[in-house]
C-alpha cells in the first residue's frame, strides 16, 4: 500500500519494508532499484531477477526524485473524508 507513506510534514511515518530496516523514501527506491541476488535465496520473487540476474532499474536521480514526489501525494486525510471519494461506482 502506498498511501500516507510520510506525514504531512514530509517525514516517513516509520520505517519501511516488512522488517523496518529502510527509513526514507530514497532507500526505498535504492533497495529495488538494485536488486543483490544472495546465494541460496531461492524465495526471491522471479520478476525482481530476469534472467537469473537481479533487477537494475537503472534510475536517474530526476526520476527518483519524480517518484518520490509521487509517492508523497498519496499522503493526506482526504480519501477518507470527503465524500466525493465515498463511492468508487
């Protein structure tokens, strides 16, 4: 889920990933943008290692950047209350 990633101040709300060892938006992206294959992992999900190799997204610091300014815009209550967004039909 991607929603409300950072406060409305900007900074992360917690730490990230399901063991909490990335703290910003930019270790986010660096951790997936350049994917380690450690040996004997074999629960690696097949997509983050095409051909046997792990991923590189090959990113430049601009759009890192554009992402991360995504990612922020999806922060904010007002999903949840305003009632143009109550009904998705």
């Amino acid at each position: 889920m991607l929603r409300d990633l950072v406060g409305t101040d900007g900074n992360p709300n917690g730490p990230m990933m399901h063991t909490g060892n990335l703290r910003g938006l930019q270790a986010v992206i660096g951790h997936y943008g350049q994917i380690n294959l450690a040996p004997g992992n074999t629960r690696l999900d097949p997509r983050l290692r095409p051909n046997g190799v792990g991923q590189q997204l090959n990113l430049t610091q601009p759009e890192v950047d554009a992402v991360i300014a995504f990612m922020r815009t999806l922060t904010g209550r007002n999903v949840y209350t305003d009632a143009r967004w109550s009904d998705p039909f």
